[in-house]
C-alpha cells in the first residue's frame, strides 16, 4: 500500500473526486482548472456515467439518446470546456415535429416550434396552429402557461403537489397532457404528470418554454456520447493535471484529525484536503462517513426511475427528419442516428422510452414485436423495408424519480464533514436528473469547495451565479 500526501512540492492543495460522470469530470476541471491537484476516481472502464457508448459490431451505439436545450448554460459550458460544442450543436429554432399515427390522413403531422418574438408571444403560432389539439384546447394550454409562468419557483410549498392534479385544476383535459403536457415532460422529468412534482415540472416548463424565446430550441451529439464524454473529456483532464484512474472502485473514506481525507482504493490509499464524493446516491450513502449528514437514510428515499432505449437498423432509409415525438403510439421519441454510429447502409433508429416501468423487464422478443410495427404504422417508408438488427439497452435506474416530495430529500453540496462534498444529479440543483443538473451539482461541489480552501473562484462566477 502506498501513501500519496495531500501537498505536492509546491505546496498546491490536493482533491480526490470520486465518480467519473459528468458531475465529476464537471468537479474535476473546477478544481484544476483553479490550481489544485486532482485525482478523480472512477470504478467503470470508462467515464461518462451513463450517457456513454459502446460497440457492437460495426456501430458505435450510445446506451440512450440525450440531448440538450439552449437554456442548458452548464452543460453547454462543458462541452465547451472539453473542446466539443462543434460536435453537438443546436437548432436554430426550436422546430419539434409530432406524429399523432391515429389521426385522420393529412392531420398526422403536427409541430411544436416558436418564432423570434418575445415571451410568451414566440409560441403563440406554434399553439395557434397545433392541430393535435382542439381550439377550446390551445386556448386552456395558455392560460395554463400564463399560470406556470406565475409560480415562484422557491415556494417549497411546490414540491408537496402533484403536477397533474395542478394541470386538471387548470382545466387540461387528458387529450392536452397527452399532447403537450407529457409530451415535454415525460422526456424531461422521465415521469408523467400525475408522478411529477409541481415544483420540477414548473422548472422545466418555465426555463426551458417561458424564460427566453431560445431557450427550448434542441441540441444533441452528432457523434458518439462517449466521444464527448469520454475521449475528449479524459483529453481536457490529462490537459488539466488531472489524475485519471478508471477501473478504481473506492472502498471507503475517512477523516483525519488534521482535517484532510483518506480515500482507500484497493492497494493505495489517497490523502487529500478535499473530496467530492460524485456518484449515485445509494453508493454515496454506503461512503458517506458518520455525521456527514443529518439525515443521511434519506438518500435512501430518493426514488429511481428507469428509460428503455430500442435501437432498429433497417437495410434503407425510413425517416427523413432527425427526430421526431410520437402520439396515439408507445413509441415516445425516434432520433436517426445512422451518421453518428458510423452506419455506412440503411439507417439506424434509436427510439428513447422514458417512464419505462412497465416496459424495462420485457424481453427483446416481446419488444420487437410491439414496436417494429408501431413504426411501421407511423413511417410509410419502414413498411417492406428489412431490419437488419434490433436490440435494445436498459437503464433501470436511469434517474431519480421527479415524484412530490422529492425536494427535501436531496442535499446540498455541502456536507457537516469539512472537506466533504457531494455531486450529482439527484443532489440539490433545483433540476431534474439531466446532464444539465449533474454539470450543476459538480460545479456547485467545486465552488464550495474552493470557498473553503480560500481559493478563487473567478474562472466559473458566470457558472455559480446560474447554478445558485
């Protein structure tokens, strides 16, 4: 066993980050990038948490289709950190289309878009002309949003309610929260509306409908995730100083009476002066030393959530827009992902299915059975075209449950332990569990810790005040 001191020869102080998703390669280069020097630690093969990629056979298959919006400033910080905004760009507008597969011919395409006018006027031709729901409908949806709009956002009081008896109290009928309400929500917030909570989903719809004209407009990789995730992040680290060990599960952390930390590894133990502890919250719960937190059985009590993902390559190309929502169908989201695979024949289809309870065990036979036709029923061209392969990839705890109540129960970054501090995306950052929320949470981590320390903060000011 050997022992690595918490100063190096230059007196610089020292931190571990346990976890390599994007909370604590976020921490990470926080820490850095601020003159400390970092190990981050990280029990996978690989970092990216898990929104990362694999191979099988020829293709490059990302575990779930992620993707991103304008109003995600954290996360869009990080791709530019790592060098790989090029890679993952946005919509120049906010243009949704929206197959409705039980509608009259001529009716089936709908769209969710929004013009260049203020809030909330970028969205009124976008409603006015939303054939997927009545004209009495529309007129409800935006009383509704006016409404959303009027929370305060900091009334604990929104976390205890549930966000579809509030859509019903607002007069939305089943047909709208089909339609709009889950539409949105259930890709964002992985749960329906009657499983929300009111104070996520006004989040949500409030930042990401009702803050900006751009701020809903979608951005995702048109590479593999593990290439933004992986290759160019572990790039940015080794740039950094950053000590990367993957394969290295923690065992345990303990304080020493000098205020720094052990962190034991199998065959090392790493002192350090601070740590971040940046994993899911059951295993930080099992590390988290006694008195860390008050409560600590509460992260026990944050529920999870799994997303079902389908992948179909067929031996042509079916689908002509990069992505589109589905209704009057199982099928939730379809993004084309034949470019970024590396697919040279036919197109790859990946169809991402949140709120998947019901769905997540179900063997693949099953699952092709049901959705291979739904395509066919909402694409012409998939009808007589073959598929080449159809697999699927299970998160069964892909996030935390957006369920009331879930507010108090997610902590800080700040632990009662000096030196100690958590990151992730369940943790406390007013987000649901996104890629945006888990770049928050290590930023946060890191500003809390570098308060501590004395240490200036100037490099990420911009980042703190938007994740406070």
């Amino acid at each position: 066993m050997s022992e690595v001191e918490s100063m190096d020869d230059s007196g610089r102080a020292t931190a571990v980050v346990i976890g390599g998703g994007l909370a604590g390669i976020t921490a990470a280069l926080a820490l850095a990038d601020a003159g400390l020097r970092v190990t981050l630690l990280e029990g996978r093969p690989r970092l990216g948490g898990l929104a990362f990629s694999f191979q099988r056979g020829e293709l490059t298959v990302d575990n779930g289709q992620h993707v991103f919006l304008r109003c995600c400033t954290a996360y869009r910080w990080f791709l530019d950190r790592v060098d790989g905004a090029s890679l993952a760009p946005l919509q120049d507008r906010l243009d949704v289309p929206v197959l409705d597969v039980e509608a009259a011919p001529g009716r089936r395409l709908g769209r969710i878009g929004r013009s260049a006018l203020p809030v909330p006027l970028h969205l009124a031709r976008s409603l006015a002309t939303y054939q997927h729901l009545s004209l009495a409908e529309r007129a409800k949806v935006g009383r509704a949003a006016l409404a959303l709009k009027g929370l305060d956002l900091t009334d604990p009081a929104l976390d205890a309610q549930n966000f579809g008896d509030w859509l019903a109290g607002h007069g939305q009928s089943e047909r709208a929260v089909e339609a709009l309400w889950d539409l949105v929500g259930v890709a964002t917030l992985n749960a329906v509306a009657q499983d929300s909570s009111l104070g996520l989903a006004a989040m949500v719809f409030k930042t990401g409908l009702l803050s900006d004209p751009g701020a809903a407009d979608i951005g995702w990789a048109r590479v593999p995730l593990g290439e933004l995730h992986d290759t160019l992040a572990r790039k940015a680290l080794d740039s950094a100083g950053v000590r990367t060990e993957i394969r290295t599960r923690v065992t345990s952390i303990s304080p020493y009476e000098n205020g720094r930390w052990g962190v034991q590894v199998p065959g090392e133990r790493i002192e350090a002066d601070t740590v971040v502890l940046a994993v899911p919250q059951r295993e930080a719960h099992d590390l988290l030393p006694e008195g860390a937190l008050d409560a600590p059985e509460r992260l026990l009590e944050i529920g999870t959530a799994p997303i079902l993902n389908i992948h179909v390559v067929y031996d042509r190309k079916v689908l002509t827009a990069p992505f589109f929502a589905a209704l009057g169908s199982p099928v939730q989201w379809v993004f084309d992902r034949t470019e970024a695979s590396g697919l040279r024949e036919g197109q790859y289809l990946a169809l991402s299915q949140s709120a998947a309870q019901d769905e997540i065990d179900e063997p693949v036979s099953v699952l092709r059975e049901r959705y291979v036709p739904e395509l066919e029923r909402l694409l012409p061209g998939a009808r007589g075209a073959g598929v080449k392969d159809f697999f699927v990839t299970r998160e069964r705890t892909a996030t935390f449950a957006p369920a009331p109540g879930v507010g108090r129960l997610r902590p800080g970054a700040r632990t009662k332990a000096p030196g100690l501090y958590l990151a992730g995306a369940w943790t406390a950052t007013g987000w649901p569990a996104t890629m945006e929320s888990a770049v928050r949470s290590g930023v946060g981590a890191a500003g809390a810790a570098l308060n501590a320390l004395g240490r200036p903060r100037d490099h990420l000011l911009g980042l703190f005040e938007e994740a406070a």
